[in-house]
C-alpha cells in the first residue's frame, strides 16, 4: 500500500512540473551484499528470455529480477573454466552466453546444464588468443584474435554444438595480417576489413585492395574509407569501388556516420569534421575548436533521431552539430562530486525509447540533454535536489529491452535505472485515479473509479475513451469495469487487470491507434480470483498477482 501510494504521488508531481523538468524515474542499487559475485562489471548482456547477465572479476552473474546467481569455477568442480574474471560477454541466439576472459579466451555458457564450453580448444594456443567478440544478430558470432586469425560460429547451423570456421592467412582466406573490424551489412553479408584488403562472407564481392577499416550504409549504397584518408563508394553490382578525392590531403579518417540519407560524416584525427553531400558531390569542413574546447580530433560519431550529430574529442565535455541549422556547439561536463580521475575518459550516449538522451560526457557523470534549452542537466532521482543526483562516473552500460539503463559505476555499485517519461500536465479530473499507464507511443492511459479509461496524447490532449470492444470513442463512454492496474507488455500489447470482471489484453489493430482487438481470456481461472491487483513483467513472464494468489503467464492465461 506505501509503494502504491508513492507511485500516485510520484505521478501527481510529474503533472505539475514542466516540460523540461527531470524525467519520472526510478533507480535501484545493487551490490554484492544482493549477490553481486564481485563490484567490477566488465560486460552486461540480456538473452532472448529477458535474463540479465553481468561479467565480473570473480565469476558470471544472471539475474531473474529477484536474485543473483553466480556461475565460476572452482576447485575439484571440473570445470574447463581456466579464469573467473570474465572480461567481456554477449548474447547469443540460442541464449547461451559468449564469454571472454582475462586469460584471453572464450567460452560459451550453456544456462540449461551451467557448464562452460571452451569454444577454441582444438585451436593451437598461439591462435587463440581472443581479443574482440563480435555478435550479430542472426545468429553469427565471430572472435578476432591475434596473429591475423578469426573465427565464426553461425548458431543458426550449428545450434547444438560449437562448430566454426577459421579466416586466416594462413588459411589464404583473408587478404591482410592486421583485422581492423569486422561488419555486417543490410544484406547480412560480413565484410572482414583488414590492412590489405576487404574480404567478404557472403554474396557480394570486392574489387579492390585498399585497406579499409570503417564501413557505413547510407540510404542503401555501402561507404568505406581507410586509415590514411580515402574515401571510396562500392559499387554493388561490379564489386568495384570508387575513391572519392579529399579536400584536405593526408587525412586519417577516425569515424564515419550518416546525417539523414544525403549526408556522410567523416571523423578525423586532426582536421575536425569533413561533410559530404553525395547528392551534390560536395565537402564541408568543420573546424571543432571554439574557445572552450581546443581539440579538432574526432575520437566517436553518433547521429540521433532528430539528425543532430554527437562528437567526442580528445577533451572533456561533448560537442555537437547540428546540420540542419549549421551550427555547432560544445556542452562542457558539469561538476561531479564521484567521479574517479581513471574514468575521466569514459563516454557513452544512448537514446530511449521517447528519443530523450543521456550522455556521460568525458570528465563527467551521467546527464540528461535538455533540446528546448540546449544544454546538459544533472540526472537526478525522483527529484531535482542534488542530494540524489547520480554523480558518480559510469564503467560499464547497457540499456535493456524493458527500456531500462543499466550501469556499472565508480562507487562499484550496479544501477538500474528505470526511464519512465514525464507525462504532460493534464486537468483535474474530478475522480479517483486508479491505475496509469505511460505507453512507449507517449500516450497517457488513465483508469478512472468511475469505470471509465481515458487516453490522452503526448501533448495532454485527450484522444477518446476505451471501449470494452476495443474501441476509442471521441465521446464519454464507460469501460464498465473496474481497472486497477495497467501495464504494456514488450510485444507492444496492453494489459488492463480488473476487480470482478478478469483481465483484458489489447493489441492494436495495424496502425490504427483507437482499435484495438480484445484478447479473450480464461473466464473459468479468472473467475476463481476475486480480484487482479497488479501485473509486471520481469523480463519475458508476465506475473499476476491476485488478491488471493500468483499467476505466472507466458503468453496466454493457465
């Protein structure tokens, strides 16, 4: 009931602050008082199920939403785990879990036996000594190792078993001894980019030696460039490439990101930005210094929804341009009291799901970007007072499904951080609110004592009415049931949980945003229960709690 009562509270306050106030969220701590094998967490990953997994210095972690479980090796066990300070992992297809560890192998983690596989064992040590781990999201992985090898394991082909093929020269199936990256394009052909050459696996192929390291797609026509500065657009139907002549010579090409489907962002090492307008054949160069910022390298590109583009220099904050206006800006780190002098050169930017973002500038701690006012703001929890401002510098990051941001900190804590948007503010409505729901389309769904489920817009303007029919009505009708709890579920259906008239599940009808096709449930279980209190998700089940019992639904009531 206090938790219940918070929320409501929570939710009044969010209607009266204003639109550029600090987002309704809420952050949990987790450490290894919870069953956190070790506070250091290299990696975090989540499977297909929704579980979550963290790498540490001391073992693998999984957490099902309640508890830490911790998989390592020890003693006497048998285990073909040769060191329990896991350095980087990933998700596979099948839900096993690719570990990397700091003896510079890998493994694969099998949830269903909780046995570590030791994926390169036939493979002489010399050559297996993995540094990156690469995974795509059709089921292919790859592990680059030393000595110009590498290695794919399709999951697809070989689901039960660790099968894999191995690009090397010595295997005269790569061009160069140096492997800068290796990249999936839009037609999941894999370019294996190395000092003397590109070679694909796949349909496509390539007629050219040049070494090129960055790829990128722009409207679908594939860009590639090389360290010393060439630039060259693939021809998809020859497999030639054609070098597009520089303005400035001697160029070392750091980054490459697209600006809208006309606009090719090259990052370089020493002269700023270069902008290339393919439709127009054409170049801009940007200078990056300003007063405040004297560093013209550019070290990462990130281009957002709104089509501003995000630079991280060689100094503290991060700069940014924004091509539509012309214009660039550089926001500065704000004061941290947390952060740890060897994470000052930490930064990540990432994008939710409402297209707000959160970036942790060099020099700093997280922070919120404010668009109206174009500027950064501290993030804080639940409120603007600084006593609960997260100003510690940030490890390790991930952002979740659920639309959750996890990070690693310097205070060696994990934090979970749910990204709950502010809802606008909208007007009394003169009844009991019983349940809300702020849905990943920014509407508000609000569910009334007096049977009724009103659904406003990201504006606060109000849509129409919910119709058992699953319907929304522009006039005033009656749900004609008592809803208590509300919750969109990751497939993008709603559940609306009744007291006396069971549960109903939505799911929109195409793209037509007021009808939606009503779900028929379980009548006979759900009239056994006297009431549905509340519904969440933790991860992929969907737990419903009743007034007298549990439920655990996947996919359909049982």
């Amino acid at each position: 009931m206090k938790n219940r009562t918070t929320l409501l509270l929570l939710l009044l306050l969010a209607f009266l602050i204003p639109l550029n106030a600090q987002p309704l969220s809420r952050i949990e701590h987790y450490s290894i008082d919870d069953g956190l094998a070790q506070g250091v967490i290299m990696g975090i990953a989540q499977d297909a199920k929704g579980y979550m997994w963290f790498s540490t210095w001391n073992g693998l972690n999984k957490f099902d939403g309640y508890t830490f479980q911790t998989f390592k090796a020890k003693s006497g066990d048998g285990c073909t785990l040769d060191d329990n300070r896991i350095e980087y992992i990933a998700s596979g297809k099948y839900n096993r879990i690719w570990c990397r560890t700091y003896d510079l192998k890998a493994y694969i983690f099998c949830p269903e036996t909780e046995t570590f596989t030791d994926v390169l064992k036939s493979v002489p040590p010399k050559e297996a000594q993995v540094r990156r781990l690469t995974t795509f999201k059709n089921g292919v992985i790859w592990l680059i190792c030393d000595y110009a090898s590498c290695f794919r394991f399709d999951e697809t082909a070989y689901k039960d078993s660790a099968k894999f093929e191995q690009y090397s020269i010595a295997k005269k199936n790569i061009r160069g001894d140096t492997i800068y990256n290796i990249v999936q394009d839009s037609g999941l052909d894999e370019w294996i980019l190395t000092n003397k050459g590109a070679t694909i696996v796949g349909k496509k192929q390539i007629r050219s030696n040049l070494p090129f390291c960055h790829l990128r797609e722009v409207n679908g026509e594939i860009w590639l460039a090389t360290l010393d500065g060439q630039l060259a657009r693939y021809d998809k139907r020859t497999g030639n490439v054609h070098t597009i002549p520089l303005p400035i010579p001697s160029v070392e090409i750091s980054a490459l990101r697209e600006i809208g489907h006309s606009t090719l962002a090259i990052g370089t090492q020493k002269h700023g930005l270069l902008l290339y307008d393919i439709s127009r054949e054409s170049f801009q160069t940007i200078d990056l210094r300003t007063p405040r910022q004297p560093s013209n390298e550019v070290q990462t590109l990130y281009t957002d929804q709104k089509d501003i583009l995000w630079i991280s220099t060689a100094s503290f904050g991060v700069t940014q341009w924004n091509h539509a206006q012309q214009k660039l800006s550089y926001l500065p780190p704000l004061p941290s009291r947390y952060t740890e002098e060897k994470y000052n050169k930490a930064y990540f930017i990432f994008e939710d799901c409402y297209a707000r973002l959160w970036i942790q500038p060099k020099g700093g701690s997280l922070n919120l970007y404010d668009r109206e006012h174009d500027r950064l703001q501290s993030f804080h929890d639940q409120t603007d007072d600084d006593r609960f401002a997260l100003n510690t510098s940030t490890h390790t990051y991930f952002p979740d499904r659920q639309g959750n941001l996890w990070l690693n900190t310097s205070s060696r804590e994990l934090e979970k951080i749910s990204l709950l948007q502010t809802p606008y503010t909208i007007s009394d409505l003169g009844i009991e609110t019983r349940a809300f729901l702020y849905d990943r389309a920014g509407r508000l769904w609000v569910a009334t004592k007096d049977q009724k489920v009103r659904i406003y817009d990201a504006k606060g303007k109000l849509i129409g009415y919910l119709t058992k029919q699953g319907q929304v009505a522009s006039s005033e009708n009656f749900f004609k049931a008592n809803v208590y709890c509300i919750k969109q579920l990751a497939d993008g259906s709603i559940w609306l949980g009744t007291r006396g008239d069971g549960l109903f599940i939505l799911r929109q009808k195409g793209h037509d945003a007021k009808q939606y096709e009503v779900e028929p449930t379980n009548t006979i279980l759900l009239n056994r229960i006297a009431s549905v209190i509340t519904i969440f998700t933790p991860f992929s089940k969907t737990v419903v709690r009743t007034s007298g019992s549990v439920v655990l639904v996947e996919g359909s009531i049982w």
